[in-house]
C-alpha cells in the first residue's frame, strides 16, 4: 500500500485517463455511468490522500519513470494544487453521482458511453493540469480538459449549445494558443519547460523584450480561459446550453483551473523576477476584478433564465476571486483561493438544485419557475441554502471568502475601502438576485393556471438527486462553521505563491 | 439545568417548538394552538430562570464553535440582554393568545406556516439577546429578517407581496451593505468583536472615523427604524396584526434598538463615544426622528400607520436616550424598550381586535367605538397614555429616566425634543381616544358588532395590567439595568 501511495500524484490522472477508452466499450445500460461514478469518486479519494498527505508537511513531488527533471516530466502537489483537486474531483463525483437519471433523459442510450468517456477525459485534463510542474505539459492537458468539454458541452439535446460551443471553442483555443505563444518565447529564452527551473534562470533574461511579450501573451490568454471579464462572453452561453450535469461539473471548477495556472505561471515564474510585474499585474487585473464583480452582478439581475442568471453570477465571482489575487498580498490572496472551494461549492450546490428542477420543469425562465416550491420544497429549500452561500451569509462558506477578501481590502489603505464597497456592492446584488429567484418559486402564482397537459407532475426530484444537492447545500454550511483545513490549505497556497518556492 | 444549558437551551425550545407546530398542524388545529403556548411557556421558564443568578452579578457564558480564529458563535447573558429576552419570551405568550383569537377570527390561510415562522423569529431574538458577540448577533439579526418575512406577507397577494418586498430590501441591504462592513471594521480594528463592558473600540479607531463606524452601526441596523430607514416599518404595516405586534413590541424593532444600546455600551463605550465629538451627530438623527415621524403620524388617517410612525418615534427616543451618553440615560433607553413594548403590544391588539370585530382600520370610523368595544377601548387608551407619557402608566416611568439623564448631561436640546413630542403625542392620540367615546356612534345598523373573540380580548387586558403594572413596578428592571452601567463584569 505505501508503494501504491507513492504514485498517488501520476495515479490522479492516470485512472481517469485509462478507464475512459474502457467506458466507451461498456454498452449495456447504465454500466457506462456506474464505471465513469466510480473512476471518478476513486479521483476524489486520491485527491483527499493527497490533501493529506500535503497537510501533514510537505509537498508531493513524483517524477515520471525516475527519470529526473529537466530530462523526465516531474509532478507536483502542494496546498494549491491539492485543494484545486479537491474541488475538481469532488465537482466531478457529485455530478456524476447525481446525474444519471438527467443525463438518461438528456443523451440517447448508445451515445452515452462516448458523453461518459468525454468526462472522464475531462476530469482527467484538469487533474492533469493540476498535477503538472511543466509548463507544456500543462498546455498539452489544458487542451484535453477543453476539447473534451466543448464535447460535453454540445452533447446536449438543446441545439442552442452549438453555436455556443462553437464560439467557446474559438475563443478557448485562442486562450490556449495565446498561452503556448508565451510558453514558447519562455523556452526560447530559458531553453526549460519545468516551472521550476524557468523561475531560477528567468531573472537573467527578465528585461528582454521576448519575455516581457510572453508575460503578456500568457497573462491574456489564461484570462480567456478563465473567463475574466471581459473575455467572459463564451461563458453564459456555455454554461446555460449545455447538458445541467455538465454545467454542475464545468461551473464548479472550469475557469478556476485556468485561474490556478494564471496564478502559478505568474506568481512563481514572473512575479519577482520581472521588474514591476507585480505593479503591472494588479493595476492590469484589479480595474478589471472590479468590473467583473459590478457588471457581471448587474447583468445577473436583469438576467431571466435561471442557468444564464447564474452564469453571469459566475462571471462576478471570478471578479472576487480575482480581486484578492489582484492585490497581491497573502492575505489578498488566501481570500481568492479560499473563494476558489467556496464558490465551488456555492455554484455546485445551486446547479445541483438547478438540475433537480430541471426534472420536472420544461423551461428554466424565472416565470416558468412559478411556484416551483410548491412542488418542489426540498430542492428550492437547497437552492435558498446554496444562495445563501452565494450571497456570503454569515454562517455560510461564502461568508468567510468574502471575510478574508474585505480583511485583505482594509489593509490597502484608502484602495481598500473602495474595494470594500464593491465587495459589498456585489453582494448586495446578489441578494436581489439570488431574492428573484426565490420569489418566483415561492410567491408568483403560475401565469398559465395549471394549463393542460404541460403541467408537470407534482413531485420532487429523484431521491439520488435530491440527496446529492442537499449533501453539497449542507456543506455550505458544514464549511462555513468549520472552517480549518480550506483555511490551512489556502493560506499555505497564498505563502508558498509569494514565497516563490514551488 | 446549569446557567450554560438554559441558554441554549433557550435557543432550542422555540426550534424544537416550531417542529413540533408544524407536524401537530397536520392534525388539528387545537393540537398545534396547544403546542404554540406549550412552547412559548416552556421558553419563558428557561429565559426566566435565568434571572435570578443575572441579579446576583454571574454572566454564564458558552461558546458553539469557533468559525476563524477570533471569530466564534458564542453566547453569553448580561443585564439588557436579559432583559430583551425576558421581553420577548414574555410577550410571546401573550401574543400567542392574541394570535389564536384573531387568527381564527378573521380565518386567516395558512396558519401553520404562520405559527412555525413565529417560533422561529422567536429562536433568532433568543440569539441576539443572548450572542456575545457581534458576529454570532449579525447571524441571529439576519435569521429573524428572513424568519419575518413570509409572516409579513402572510396574505400573498400582489399589494402585500410588494410591501414585504420593501421590508425585506431595506432591512438585507442595510445590514450587509452597513452593518457587516461596520463588524468587520470593528473586528479589523479592535482585533475581537466580544461585547466588553467599557468597550472595546477606545484606542483603535479615533477622530472622524468614529464618527463613521457609528454611523454605519446605526444606519446599518434598519430594524431600529431610524430616519431615513424607516421606510420598511409603514410598509410592514400589511401583515396580520399579531405580526405587527411581533415587529413592534416583541422582538424585530426591540432587536434593533437593542442592537444599537448594546454596541454604544459595550463596543464604543458611553465614554468613549461622549470624548469623541465626531459621534455627537447620533443624538440630534434620533432627536430629528421622533419630531418628523410625530409630524407625520398626526396626518395619518390609517390606525395602524399612525402607529407605525408612532413606533418610530418611540424607537429614536432609546437611540437618543442611548446618545446622550450618561448612565442614568442607558438605563432609560433600557426602560423605554420594555415600557414601549408594553403600551404599543395593548394599542395593536387594540387595532386588531377592532378590525376583527368591525373591519374598520380608518381613524374616522372610529367615531363611539368605545361603546360597542369598551374592553378594547380601555386597553387602548392606557397604551395611547403610555405613549404620551401620563402616570400611571409605563411610559411615564421610562421618560422619567430618560429626562433625569438629559439633566445629569445637562442636554437641554434632549429636555425639548421630549416635551415636544410628548406635546404632539397627545395631539394624534387623544382625538381617537375622545372620538373613541364621546362621539356618537355611525355605524350602520346591518354592521352592529360587539367585542372581538375572548383570546383577543384576554390578550389586550393582559397587557394593558402589564402598562399599567411596570408604573409600579419598575424597581426590578430598574435594578437589573443599573448593573448594565456600574460596570459589573
């Protein structure tokens, strides 16, 4: 068994990997899902052992057939990297196990282990990015991860996701391309691709202009990919058309991968190695968290299809996340990578909740949603719970992010309290848009009364389902009370990113 | 059970009560009415227990869990927080009385939910009577807004459901958008948010950001009503009479005046704030409130708006009670809340009984009322010179203190307002009193109606004996509160 936990890093991508090609052979029904289930919670126990091992000292670090780096590829978990997979796995698993009466209903029977095979490519391209010291191999499971969720994305039933995917898949591979043009221009300088020995011989080129571009190309675009406002547009769409299992497992954790690598490339690679970056960095990214927060809220608000609604409250988010990094400070940036698990668990619990509802109703527009409580108390009940989070109620996960972030904020000085208000602003509109929700499922009266035919039965969603949503609404909570381990992970995350070490 | 189990035991009974509400409501009517007042008394049992070791000088104290370093839901009983809690545990039976006979009086829908949500607003007073710190109050503050509104709007329909919707936005955006940045300021700053005799700010924050962080400490927290952010109050006005009972006098205004005295007593410290002169602004917002919001509820011709503009009034008299800053004026602001309670729960079961037996909620078809609804009217009138202040009643005992406090200030703007607004006081309650029983009666024949039912009734002259009680009998909440500024731990 120890020898079995030595691999743990490579088995992380490894087992998904692997079972995928063997989930496309599984055609009896329901055998594809059970395997993709099970690969997939397998993942998320790698990654609590990771996390544990992590938190009881130091980093993981595995090398690919013994061969040592630079020769060999080298793998890595610390903090960041751990609570990344955490999120990841965890995303993963909870939509799977959810989902397997909503994807019956979604994807026709014989296309389903291909739909199965494609997620677990996915899992595995984001483990894999996770895991990666080297800055190719991070390009080459980027573009797994992403054209394995344009797949998933357009597997859907709903032709809409289409021209989405088609526009998420220019723009990501601009994204992707933009980042192996700056990788590239690091390897023509450094002649590396291991992070680690780019940030140690990267300081001697620091001020050739090749470097300085590939900062840039990087920088941009790893915000596309991570949907930074405003290179954010093939997010809505993306997120509202595809399949609602995928919009659980993408919304949870997508974007946040890319912003994981935003951060290490330029936290360890630039950050103190190029003369002002850091400078740069903030006053490039802060005008723009700040902008993602107040229009991505504000467009929320107006916003009357429950998926695109939360979309766009993803896009603000991000803004939050994005915010603390921007300020470049541990405790600025604790708050962001502790917004990363929170917000995770906030947007799965309400896409949970989402795909619940999407049992039983046809059209996710706030009015069609008309009294959905009556029908449905347990899953608006999670809903409420997970917006609540969303909000940062005291009590919730959400509230300590936002604690962290508005802390961090007071410490920048007169900046700060500006910040600060548009923390508050932001969360403010996200009561009222989180309140719309709750209004239409609680309090408006169905406009066409009990039309025949298109009324759906009067009853919840399946039991699976429902328990799944309320397992992760409840950690909302669990997490918002205890509050050790996130915390521990995200700071020592925030220290090692400005320490350098990797 | 030890001091440390009351407490939270004191915050399960109405949790535990509302469960039960809501399954024995399946059953039968009578069964859930049973499980309400069980409840209610079962609660006042733990609160009041309480009491005795609070006199005696002990502060039991307990803690939940620790959310960050720092910062943890814990709980602890000093003299106002007792005495809110002791308030609202008391009047919640009373209430309950009331609600059975309107409730079932006007057949209202869904009285279930009703119920349930009241014992929940009831567990979330417990809490921020009892939190010993500011983050576990702002957790119980939130749980009561969100508790009250689906009581608030009860009826559902479009008028009401646009009204709650003023509530409920006024009361969430200005404590996320004010209050939690102010708590957070507070735990930044002073590096803890436990409420400590003496305070705790003193040092960390000066000069005009005192000024500030009370400012959004007193804006923040909507529920005390104080100009400009009373607007929520008039709105709630179309909830069921009980309910407005319940935001009144039991629990959601006194939740926010309580918030107010407490963070000036144990978070600024009256000292503290009365060196600072950036913080004087506080005593003249309150003094501007109670003359316009006089002024306006003179022009009512709605009862129950003119007793929401009433209630605000009332309320800026404990903030600025709170303002002037000396102990014999604290003590007054804690006085005040009960005796408010006390007179305004008797002038809205009054209202509601009236509309109970008549359907009448104009002031002018009041006219010979009290014939038809002597018990009522009677009941009215002591909480309408409780308002103003006349002895016997309580009103005259808080203003006592509240003016002996002015003096020991010599705040003589203080001694103005107060007269003023006595003055115009009088001048909106005495012609419904008189019209009440000395007009004749115009009430067409086909709509003749006697007393409201018996519950309604039992209720309002419970509390007017209380109104007219507390003038005599002050001297325990009197002693309670005196501890609140001798400075015991």
């Amino acid at each position: 068994m120890t020898d079995l936990a030595t691999h743990l890093p490579v088995l992380q991508v490894v087992v998904p990997l692997l079972l995928a090609p063997l989930v496309v052979l599984l055609r009896p029904r329901g055998l594809a899902w059970a395997a993709a289930t099970a690969g997939s919670v397998m993942a998320l126990l790698i990654a609590v052992n990771l996390a544990v091992a992590v938190l009881g000292g130091t980093d993981v670090r595995y090398e690919l057939g013994g061969w040592s780096p630079p020769y060999g590829i080298a793998l890595r978990v610390d903090a960041f990297s751990a609570l990344l997979l955490l999120i990841v796995t965890g995303a993963s698993s909870a939509a799977l196990l959810a989902a397997r009466r909503s994807i019956d209903a979604a994807i026709e029977t014989d296309r389903q282990p291909l739909f199965y095979a494609s997620w677990l490519l996915a899992l595995a391209g984001l483990a894999g990015i996770l895991v990666s010291a080297d800055a190719f191999n991070i390009f080459v499971f980027m573009e797994i991860s992403s054209l394995a969720s344009y797949i998933l994305v357009a597997g859907g039933p709903d032709r809409r996701a289409l021209p989405a995917v088609f526009k998420y898949l220019i723009m990501g591979t601009i994204g992707a391309t933009f980042y192996l043009i700056g990788v590239g221009l690091v390897y023509m300088m450094t002649g590396t691709l291991n992070l680690a020995d780019m940030e140690l011989r990267i300081h001697e080129v620091a001020d050739q202009r090749p470097i300085l571009v590939a900062a840039g190309f990087i920088t941009v675009g790893l915000a596309l990919k991570a949907a930074v406002f405003p290179l954010h547009v093939w997010l809505p769409n993306a997120y509202t058309y595809a399949p609602h299992a995928v919009t659980v497992f993408l919304a949870a954790c997508a974007t946040k991968v890319s912003l994981y690598v935003l951060m290490r490339f330029d936290f360890i690679v630039f950050q103190q190695n190029l003369a002002g970056h850091e400078a740069q960095f903030a006053a490039f990214l802060m005008p723009l968290a700040v902008l993602a927060i107040l229009v991505g809220s504000a467009v929320a608000l107006f916003e009357n299809n429950l998926k695109r609604l939360l979309a766009y409250s993803s896009v603000a988010q991000i803004g939050y996340i994005l915010l603390g990094v921007s300020m470049v400070t541990v405790a600025g940036l604790s708050a962001g990578v502790l917004h990363m698990f929170n917000h995770a668990l906030a947007k799965g619990a309400l896409f949970l909740a989402v795909m619940c509802l999407a049992t039983r109703f046809s059209g996710l527009d706030l009015n069609q949603l008309a009294g959905a409580a009556r029908r449905m108390p347990w899953t608006m009940a999670a809903l409420v719970l997970a917006g609540l989070g969303l909000i940062g109620v005291p009590g919730t996960a959400g509230f300590i992010s936002k604690w962290y972030l508005v802390t961090a904020a007071l410490n920048e000085g007169p900046l700060g309290f500006f910040l600060v208000a548009v923390v508050v602003a932001g969360s403010l509109m996200a009561v009222v848009y989180v309140w719309r929700i709750v209004e239409a499922a609680w309090f408006a009266t169905p406009a066409t009364a009990d039309g025949p035919g298109d009324e759906p039965a009067p009853r919840e969603a399946p039991v699976v389902m429902l328990l799944v949503t309320w397992a992760v609404a409840l950690a909302n909570v669990f997490f918002g009370l205890v509050t050790g381990t996130q915390r521990e992970l995200a700071e020592r995350a925030a220290g090692a990113l400005l320490g350098g070490a990797p | 059970m030890s001091p440390e189990q009351l407490i939270l035991a004191a915050l399960g009974v109405p949790l535990a009560g509302a469960l039960l509400i809501g399954v024995s409501g399946r059953f039968s009517a009578n069964l859930r009415e049973a499980a309400t007042l069980l409840t209610s008394l079962a609660l006042i049992a733990c609160v009041w227990s309480l009491l005795p070791g609070i006199y005696a000088g002990d502060r039991p104290a307990t803690q939940l869990v620790e959310v960050l370093p720092g910062i943890d839901i814990a709980f602890r009983v000093e003299p106002l927080g007792m005495m809110f809690a002791a308030l609202a545990s008391g009047l919640w039976l009373v209430n309950s009385i009331y609600s059975i006979g309107y409730m079932r009086g006007n057949r209202e829908k869904n009285q279930t939910r009703f119920y349930v949500m009241f014992a929940v607003s009831l567990a979330a007073a417990m809490g921020i009577a009892f939190a010993a710190n500011l983050f576990t109050l702002f957790l119980f503050y939130e749980m009561l807004t969100l508790a009250t509104y689906p009581l608030v709007s009860h009826k559902g329909d479009p008028a009401t459901v646009r009204s709650a919707r003023v509530y409920l936005g006024i009361l969430i955006s200005a404590s996320l958008g004010l209050l939690l940045p102010a708590i957070i300021w507070t735990y930044y700053a002073a590096g803890t948010g436990d409420f400590t005799p003496g305070g705790i700010l003193e040092g960390h924050v000066a000069g005009p950001a005192v000024g500030l962080l009370l400012g959004l400490f007193v804006f923040g927290t909507a529920k005390a009503a104080v100009m400009p952010v009373h607007r929520w109050l008039p709105a709630a006005m179309v909830a069921p009479t009980p309910v407005s009972a319940l935001l009144h006098a039991v629990a959601v205004v006194k939740a926010g005046v309580f918030t107010i005295t407490k963070v000036i007593v144990y978070i600024f410290g009256i000292d503290f704030l009365f060196s600072e002169p950036s913080s004087g602004w506080l005593f003249y917002a309150a003094a501007f409130t109670i003359i316009a919001a006089s002024v306006v509820a003179l022009r009512q011709q709605n009862l129950k708006r003119l007793l929401a503009y009433s209630t605000i009034a009332q309320l800026s008299y404990v903030v600025m009670a709170a303002a002037i800053l000396k102990p014999l004026a604290e003590v007054g602001a804690a006085m005040h809340m009960l005796a408010h309670a006390f007179g305004k729960i008797t002038l809205f079961f009054a209202a509601g009984a009236i509309y109970t037996a008549s359907k009448k909620t104009e002031l002018g078809q009041l006219n010979g009322i009290g014939r038809r609804m002597p018990v009522t009217m009677a009941a009215f009138t002591i909480g309408a010179l409780s308002m103003i202040g006349v002895p016997p009643t309580a009103g005259f005992i808080s203003k006592w203190y509240i003016l002996a406090g002015a003096f020991q200030a010599d705040n003589y703007l203080a001694l103005a307002t107060i007269i003023a607004s006595t003055a115009l006081n009088a001048a909106y309650f005495l012609p419904i009193v008189y019209a009440a029983w000395f007009r004749p009666d115009t009430t067409p024949a086909d709509r003749a109606h006697g007393e409201a039912p018996f519950a309604a009734v039992l209720a309002l002259v419970i509390s007017a004996a209380l109104t007219l009680a507390f003038f005599g009998y002050s001297a325990p909440a009197y002693e309670l509160e005196a501890q609140l500024v001798r400075g015991q731990p």
